[in-house]
C-alpha cells in the first residue's frame, strides 16, 4: 500500500505542477484581455519557458497574441518592454501552427496571423514614406512570412517590397520581387516598366527591352510599357526607334502634351526641325502654358538666328552689304522665337535661359526699350 500511496504522491505532484503551469499559461491570456500586457508578458515568458508547457500549441498561441499587442502597441512604455515583440510574435505563431498537428486552433490562428501581417505592412508603409527602404523591405517581408503561415500569398506585399527595393536601388531584391510577381501573373502592367527600369539602372539594355517586350504582349494597348521603352531607347540615343514608338504612344494618349514634346526633341535630335516644330505646336495646342515646349520651340528659331548671327560677324569687314542681309535673316528668326520665349518669361521670369535669350533677341533687334525693361527686372 505504500508503494501506491508515494505513486499517487508523485502523479498527484506532477499533475499540479502541470496544472499551475497551464494556470500560469491561461492567466496570461486573461491578463492580455484585461489590457494588463506587462503581467500577461511575465507569465507567458515562463509558460514558454516551462518544459511542461512548451510544448503546447496553446501557449505559443497566446505567447503570439500577446507580443503582438506590445509591439503593436501605441504606449511608449508598453512598446518598449520588447524592441523585438512583432519578430516573437511571429514566431510564436509559428510555433504554434506546428505544434498544432490537429489543427483545432486554426481559425484562431488565422485571424491573429492576418492581423499580425497587417501591423507587418502598415510599419512598412510608414518605412517607405520615410524613406527608409531597408526597413521597410524587413517589415513588408515578415507581413509575407505571416501570410505564408496560413498559405495566403498577398501579391499586394510583395509589390510592395519590390517598391521598396526598386526607390531604394537595392537591385537585386527589386529584380527577384519583380519577376516573382510576373511568374505569378500579377495583373499590374506597371511591374513590366518598374523592372525595366532596374535593369536600365544596371545598364542592362538587353534585358529591359526583353521585359519590356513580354509586358507588350501581355497588355499591347498600355502606353506606361510603350514610354518605358521609349526611354530606354532615349538612353541609347535611338531616335529614329524613339519616333516611331512615340507616334504610336501619341495614337494611345493624344491629349498628353508631354508626348508631342518628346517627339518634337527627338525630331530636333535627328536635324529635323521642320517636323520638331509642327509637334512644339502641337503641345502648345493641349497646353498653351507648358513651359517646355515653349522653350523648345523658341529654342529652334534662336539657334538659327544665333547661327546666323555668328556668321554675320564672322564676314570680312568690307563684306557691309552681305553683312546686312545676312543680319537681317537672323532678326527674322530670332523674331519668330520672340513670342514663345516672352511667354515662358511670364511663367518662370527666373529662368537665366529665358532671360539670356530675350537679352540677345531685344538687342539685335534693336528693341531698347523692351531691353531696359528686362534689365531693370
């Protein structure tokens, strides 16, 4: 009989030790609920300290929704009891989940899981708009490994880390995230010119214009891809390509002025200024006040004006009549800029292109009134 009654003793003593450690476990959880996490804290960390309930899918359940509260938590002394509480908290949560062989505790799981993701990716979008890219790809990367916990796959996140990636020029995480969204045929034709512009960065023609041909495929009517790869080939200095994809990017966004602009510039790249004019106007049409097309226009009657100017000056002293008809070609041209450029001094006075231009232009002309008045400006 005494061999049984010590038997029972040390079951019985077992049994209590579990018990109060399941206690301790199940108080935390009251604590947490009560919003007393600085008491909840102490007796989960012994609850997952303790061998008789470190094994419990439970505990770890709890040890997760409570670092999740500190480190969501907005009290400066309540967050400050663990720098790290989001990291545990996952942890836990993933402790939990494979502890929990039966899955009794999934739904629970899940639902603390998916706010533990969330918190993840608001501290991540705080991050970016800070500007700390770093940071935010750790943070938009553990709200992944959250979502991953419960086999939810949130493209929305991992776009989010390539942004982070691409604004931070940290290439090769921006590539990875890039062309992982692609396998996964995200529905965003953006991710097609985002990556293009990676490589582009890395001065990898090749294999932007390869992305660039794949997004064209997948969405042929999208001018965002049809102007990234206009841009690359204004990197190579391929006009002739540039023109012809501009026509086509002008077909898709008539009312864009900026398009007749670039058209107009690549016009003027190839000598061309016949045609680069008629596209300044036509930018000029959308946008009477655009200051760049402006400039650009003015630009192409100027530069012939200048020039000749420069060979007026350069004749032989007793070339005086030839001198003055070659004088007066170049006032006709640096007239026809007059207009473009006494606009886009009304937009920005302060531009010393504009103003050097208008110096140069009143002078020649004679226009000595006009001349003072800028000067005096």
């Amino acid at each position: 009989m005494k061999k049984y009654t010590i038997l029972l003793v040390i079951l019985f003593s077992i049994s209590s030790i579990a018990n109060a450690q399941n206690r301790k476990r199940n108080s935390a959880k009251v604590n947490l609920d009560k919003g007393k996490l600085t008491k909840a804290k102490e007796l989960i960390d012994i609850a997952v300290a303790h061998e008789k309930t470190i094994q419990d899918a439970k505990t770890w359940l709890y040890y997760g929704q409570i670092y999740a509260q500190l480190g969501a938590s907005t009290d400066e002394a309540t967050a400050s009891l663990d720098a790290d509480a989001l990291n545990k908290a996952l942890e836990g949560y993933k402790k939990s989940a494979s502890l929990d062989e039966k899955n009794s505790l999934f739904l629970e799981l899940s639902a603390n899981v998916l706010q533990l993701a969330n918190t993840f990716y608001a501290n991540g979008i705080k991050s970016f708009e800070s500007e700390a890219f770093d940071k935010a790809i750790d943070c938009f990367d553990r709200a992944s490994a959250s979502n991953a916990l419960i086999d939810v796959v949130d493209t929305m996140t991992i776009y989010a880390t390539a942004l982070s990636a691409s604004n931070g020029g940290i290439n090769d995480v921006a590539i990875e995230k890039y062309e992982q969204l692609i396998e996964m045929a995200y529905i965003n034709p953006v991710i097609y010119s985002e990556l293009a512009n990676v490589y582009k960065q890395e001065e990898n023609f090749e294999k932007a214009e390869e992305v660039l041909t794949a997004g064209r495929v997948k969405f042929p009517e999208n001018n965002g891809i049809l102007i990234a790869e206009i841009n690359i080939l204004l990197g190579q200095g391929r006009f002739d390509e540039v023109i012809t994809k501009l026509k086509r990017s002008i077909e898709l966004e008539p009312e864009n002025a900026s398009l007749y602009l670039a058209l107009g510039d690549s016009y003027k790249e190839v000598k061309n200024n016949e045609e680069a004019v008629i596209y300044y106007q036509q930018a000029l049409d959308i946008n009477p006040d655009y200051f760049l097309a402006l400039y650009n226009l003015g630009v192409v009657y100027y530069s012939r004006a200048f020039d000749l100017n420069m060979k007026a000056n350069n004749l032989p002293f007793d070339k005086t009549e030839e001198y003055k008809i070659v004088m007066a070609e170049a006032n006709v041209y640096f007239l026809k800029s007059l207009p473009y450029f006494e606009h886009a001094y009304t937009i920005d006075p302060d531009d010393s292109d504009v103003v050097k231009a208008l110096r140069q232009i009143y002078t020649s002309t004679k226009q000595l009134e006009k001349l003072k008045e800028l000067n005096n400006n």
